[in-house]
C-alpha cells in the first residue's frame, strides 16, 4: 500500500519536475550524487533489516519502513534525474531546407535529433516496473511542429501543425516535411516532449537542386471572345546552371494564340536565363480570343492549358493531364491555367424612318426591330421613348422576352401628342434596355425628329380653293383684253 502512494505521488508530481529547465545543470548533477548515495545507503539499511527480519529479530512494522525509506531514496533519485534530464538541451536542428513543389508549394524539411539520456543504472535495476514504464514512456513522445516566432507569441506556420514523434530509443534524427502557409526565410523548430517545450530559430537553406516553379496570379480568366484574357507569372528557380529556359504552352486549341512579354518592357519571350544570384523572374501571358464569326469556340467552356518552363530548353509535357513521374522530378515547372470564353450580347435598334410630320390630334407610327448582334441572348429587352412633353408612348410587344444571336425581333411604338400639345418640331430618342447574362445593354439612342403642325378645316380648305380658282380666272381674262388692245 505505501509503495503504490509513493508511486502516484511520483506520478502526480513529475510534471513539475519536468517544467524546471531554469535550474543549473551543475547543481542538479550534484544533487544527483547525493540521492545516489542516499540511496546506497537505504539500500545497505534495507540489506540488513532483510536479514534480520528473517531470524525474527524485528518486526514486520519495522521491515516496512526501512522498505518505505528505501523506496523514498529511489524516488530522490529518479527526481534528481529527471530534474536534471528537463535542464539539459535536447532538441539538435540537424538541417533546415526549402523547396519548390510542382504545384507552387513551398515545402520546409528540418531534421532534428533528440539527445535523451538514461537513467542511471542502478535505479533502472531497482525501480519497480511500473515506475519506469511511466517514467520513460512520458518522455518518449515527442511534436514537432513550425513558428514563425519563438514563445507564445508564434503562430504555427507550417501543415500538418504538428508531428507526432514516438522517439527511437537509440537517438537517432528524423526528417520532417512541412507546407509552409507562408513563404519565409526562418522558422522556429518547437519541440514539446514530457511537459517541456523547446525552441530553436534557424535559417532555411535553399534547395539546390535547379528546380522550376511557376505560379499565376490569377490561374483562371474569363474573356469575352474578340478580347484578351493576361495571365501574370511568376517564375522561381534555386541553384542550377545558367542554361536557357523555355517557355511554352499546351492544351489550347489553335484557335486561341498566345504570347509571353516581359511586364516591363513588353518584348515578346520565348525563353530566358536566370542570372547570377537571381531567384524570380516574372512574365505576361497574354490569349486572344478570336471574335465570335472567326472560330468556333465552345461559348461558357473552360478550357484548361499548362505553362511549361523547361530547364534544358526542350518542353517535355504533354496536353492537360495526370503529370508523369519523371516529369515532377526533372525540375520543369509546370503551371495549370485555365480560360473560359464568354459571349457577348451586343443589340442594335433599327428605325424604317427617322422623321414623320403630323398634324394636331394624329399619332406617329414607328416601326423598329431589335437585332442581337453578339454572341450571347439578349434577355428582357424593352424599347424606351424619351420624347416630348404631353406626349404618350406605347409599345407593341412592351417586352421581349429573349433575342437569340443573329435574330431580328420587330417592336412598335406610337407616338401620340395630347391635345393642345405645343405645335412645332421636335426629337425623340429611343433607347434599348436589358441585360446579356449579368451585363447590362449599352447602346447609342436612335434620334427620331417629329413635326406637328395645326390641323387645317374643311371649309377654309374650300374658300382657299376657291379664291385662287376666281384669282386664276380674272388672271385669264385680264391677259385676252390686253392682247385685243
């Protein structure tokens, strides 16, 4: 019984035991030769009390508490030890590199080494079995993970947020592989073992091994078609020689060209070299989509394409797919694109006639068609009159619905003036309105010019008649009486 409470009360308090880094090593090593010899000491006393106890010379209560003092110095011990095992450094930053992924994906591999000492050997004999699986099972599961500052203060910076390391008993390192979430030039390699955290700040090296990345900002577009859709990339390469890269495309039909220039002076590039020291170079990407009666192109489509960067100046990727093997590991970059073609909705508004003469109380009749001159439906389209004031508009249909690419849809509009409208001449303008998709119409107005002039009676229109028939005649008359003179 009292050797399964002094084991829980090891149990509850090494913990602590284990949080006190901040003691001096030299001082816990000498503490840790005075409970080892405590310990002989105890276990010499417990030698005897044994012999004794077995000629009957003490009693069993006695027995038990030399065992009980015993147990005690063994504990003393193993405090000693693990106090002593927490102060000391453990974590060794091996190596710390950074790479490139196929993908664009910054990649950090560290290898670290944990240097865990043993107990001593004469507590690895008497401790009890239980003792020492806690003991040493406690320490021997390690996380390792990436931050990008030391302390509380530091964010895990690399995925998975950590690893979990069961440590081999032999000390040997491990690689850890890490995406980093930001693209840096140190980390810190945290170390969490047995309630103790330990931290080194270390510099990534780079990888040497001549290998291409190249990554787009944005990696898919929509253009509509008779535009240009640009693509800005980015490419990266650490080590390797000087040879020329190549830069291509594959998987875009004929149909679309392309051309990559320089964002700064707009040359035209079809391959470059990295100089001395330089890690980035950066490119345009510029597609034309052909206009919409110049290639058959599959309209709200994507279609997706790569940039190829070869490092020995040969492409050797094929059309979009699954990428071989060898390929991810030959150094070329690779970047998968994407565009998709987008239909245009382009209306037009056509006018038989552009100017009608009325007079007071008639209407003016105007017939007009709404033609779809692009590429994609024209939807909810109206015709809208801007005319003068105190006139009326109405509209036959007052809505079409759709108006499909390449199609006419005839409308009719009357124009009548309210009576005692103001007489004279006058401009009305026709817009369209509607929308293709998301986008809304723009079109220039139609310009209609109106004349409205008073109404002349019947009467009037008589005694007019009249008047010049008497002034013809007497004109008549006039004439044969100065011809007989």
């Amino acid at each position: 019984m009292i050797r399964r409470a002094i084991i829980l009360l090891f149990a509850l308090h090494s913990p602590v035991w284990a949080q006190q880094p901040e003691q001096d090593p030299r001082l816990l090593s000498l503490a840790l030769l005075r409970a080892r010899a405590e310990l002989e000491q105890a276990d010499s006393a417990y030698v005897r009390m044994r012999h004794l106890r077995d000629r009957d010379l003490i009693s069993a209560a006695e027995m038990e508490a030399r065992l009980a003092e015993r147990e005690r110095a063994v504990l003393g011990v193993m405090e000693r030890w693990v106090a002593l095992n927490a102060a000391e450094p453990r974590l060794k930053v091996i190596s710390a590199f950074k790479r490139r992924a196929a993908n664009g994906e910054t990649i950090a591999r560290v290898r670290v080494r944990i240097d865990a000492s043993t107990p001593p050997l004469d507590v690895a004999a008497i401790a009890s079995r239980q003792m020492m699986d806690r003991v040493v099972t406690s320490a021997g599961v390690a996380f390792v993970s990436l931050k990008d500052e030391v302390g509380t203060a530091g964010t895990a910076i690399g995925v998975p947020y950590q690893h979990e390391w069961r440590q081999d008993p032999a000390g040997g390192g491990r690689d850890f592989d890490f995406r980093l979430l930001r693209d840096v030039e140190a980390v810190v390699v945290s170390l969490v073992s047995a309630g103790r955290v330990e931290e080194r700040k270390v510099w990534l090296e780079a990888d040497v091994s001549g290998t291409i990345t190249v990554q787009s900002h944005p990696f898919s577009q929509e253009a509509d078609v008779g535009s240009e859709a640009s693509y800005e990339l980015t490419l990266e390469r650490f080590g390797g020689d000087d040879r020329p890269v190549r830069i291509t495309v594959t998987g875009l039909p004929p149909s679309i060209p392309h051309v990559f220039t320089d964002p700064e002076t707009g040359a035209r590039i079809g391959q470059l070299r990295f100089a001395a020291g330089q890690h980035q170079r950066h490119l345009r990407l510029t597609l034309s989509m052909p206009a919409p009666d110049a290639a058959a192109l599959a309209i709200d489509s994507a279609y997706r394409f790569r940039v190829v960067a070869s490092p020995d100046g040969e492409p050797r990727v094929p059309g979009v797919g699954a990428l071989p093997d060898d390929i991810r590991q030959s150094g070329t970059g690779v970047a998968e694109l994407e565009v998709v073609p987008r239909g245009v909705g382009r209306a037009e508004l056509r006018a038989s006639n552009l100017y009608h003469e009325l007079q007071e109380g008639q209407a003016a009749d105007l017939a007009v068609a709404v033609r779809n001159i692009g590429t994609r439906p024209l939807d909810q389209v109206r015709v809208t009159v801007e005319g003068p004031s105190g006139w009326t508009v109405v509209s036959v249909p007052p809505e079409l619905r759709s108006v499909a690419p390449n199609t006419e849809r005839p409308v009719r509009l009357r124009l009548t003036p309210q009576r005692g409208a103001e007489l004279g001449d006058f401009e009305a303008r026709l817009r369209l309105e509607g929308s293709s998709g998301s986008t809304r119409l723009v079109v220039e107005p139609t310009v209609v010019r109106l004349r409205l002039r008073a109404r002349t009676g019947g009467l009037a229109t008589a005694a007019l008649l009249g008047g010049l028939l008497i002034l013809a005649t007497g004109s008549v008359l006039l004439a044969r009486k100065l011809g007989n003179r």
